[in-house]
C-alpha cells in the first residue's frame, strides 16, 4: 500500500497546523538507532527504527512531537499506530521521548486496544482508521497531555518505570529458568549441595511446591 504518507498528511496536517505543529519529516524509519531521519528543514528530528521497519509522518511544534506509523511488519493487515513525545533537550535514552498514544486512554477502556481494533488493508480503510485515531483518541484524550508537557512528561517517566520493571522481570524469569533447570539436574544427580545453591538464589515465594519441597530434602540430606 502505497498511499500512507499522503493519507496521514490529508488527516493531520490541518488537525496539528491549528496547534501550532507542522510536518517536518516522513520515509522510512529506523529501530533503536537514535539516528537524524531525513527532515524538511528541521534540526531536532530523531527518531527509532531498523533499515525498512517502518514509514512514519512526524510533527512537531516547539514542545512536543507525534508521529504517524505504519509497522511493515504489520501487514497485510497493520494496526494505525501514533506516539506523541516531549522536546527534552539532552535526553539520553531516545526510547523514552515518546509514547503509544493508548497509553493515554484510561486502562479500563476498549480503545485502549486501538491498534488492534482498527486494523486496514487498503487506503480507504486506512484513511477510516487514523481518523478514528484523530477523532476518538488523539482529540478528547491524546491532546490534554499535548496542552500540558509537564503532564506529558510525567506520562512519559510512569511509562519508562514501566517498561523498566516489565524489562526486569523478564531477566529475572530467565535467570531462574536457568536455576531451576540447574537445580533439577542436580536433584536427579542428588547433588544436593548445588540444588540447595540454586533454589535458595530464587524468592520462596516464586518456587512452586515441590521445588519447596526438593529444596527442604535436599537441605536436611545436607544437615546429616
């Protein structure tokens, strides 16, 4: 499909020029490199992306940016898709200048799931799904962070502490992934020293019962 960049432009052009933002830049965009994408006159345009993941439309106005993003992995049927981000200057982590624009809507709401929701395959369903995105999300929720940066800030460092924790936990489950597996070739091999080492380096609470339970018969053969 290649009418996204002109429908994105008939869509928001006029919708972010009456909030004081233009268009400063669109193609192809690059993952987690943090590298200048090709702009139209403007200097502070970065964005993320791997060679070919993405076309994006961006925005900007003298305190914050969105951006329009259509995922090629996404197709045949993509999700519309749009972040929003604050201008800070210096800010050393690019993946947290800017977030989903669900991440506005309440977490109860179905159009949370937006993306999901409004999925297109052709122009005239994708120039149906970002005015929906327009109307539903960016207007009436998406916009009041817009109008206040610090709040849009704020929403930012909440997300970021998410991602973080969400980011630990699944180094935590690999790390005891690789204990268990430890653990349990020990007990088969009745080392009980190493399955004592290895259960006792996961919380208790996180062990089922009987890791519990190979745990304690492994610390009383110790104690013999």
């Amino acid at each position: 499909m290649e009418d996204f960049c002109p429908i994105v432009h008939r869509i928001f052009d006029v919708y972010f020029a009456d909030r004081g933002a233009s268009c400063i830049s669109e193609g192809v965009a690059r993952i987690e490199t943090g590298q200048p994408r090709p702009t139209r006159g403007a200097a502070n345009s970065y964005f993320i992306g791997a060679p070919g993941d993405s076309d994006v439309v961006r925005y900007q106005s003298s305190l914050w940016f969105a951006e329009v993003e259509r995922l090629w992995k996404d197709g045949p049927r993509y999700c519309p898709r749009m972040h929003i981000g604050a201008l800070v200057p210096n800010h050393a982590d690019l993946r947290r200048r800017s977030v989903d624009i669900c991440h506005t809507v309440p977490a109860e709401h179905e159009l949370r799931r937006y993306n999901f929701l409004w999925r297109y395959t052709s122009p005239v369903e994708c120039a149906a799904a970002l005015t929906k995105v327009r109307d539903l999300i960016l207007e009436p929720f998406a916009r009041p962070y817009l109008d206040d940066v610090p709040r849009l800030i704020a929403l930012l460092s909440a997300r970021a502490r998410e991602l973080d924790q969400e980011w630990q936990e699944q180094i935590d489950s690999h790390n005891e992934s690789i204990l268990r597996t430890a653990a349990e070739e020990a007990f088969r091999e009745k080392d009980y020293e190493q399955v004592d080492r290895n259960y006792s380096r996961i919380d208790n609470a996180r062990l089922s019962q009987l890791e519990r339970q190979k745990l304690e018969f492994a610390k009383s053969r110790l104690s013999q």
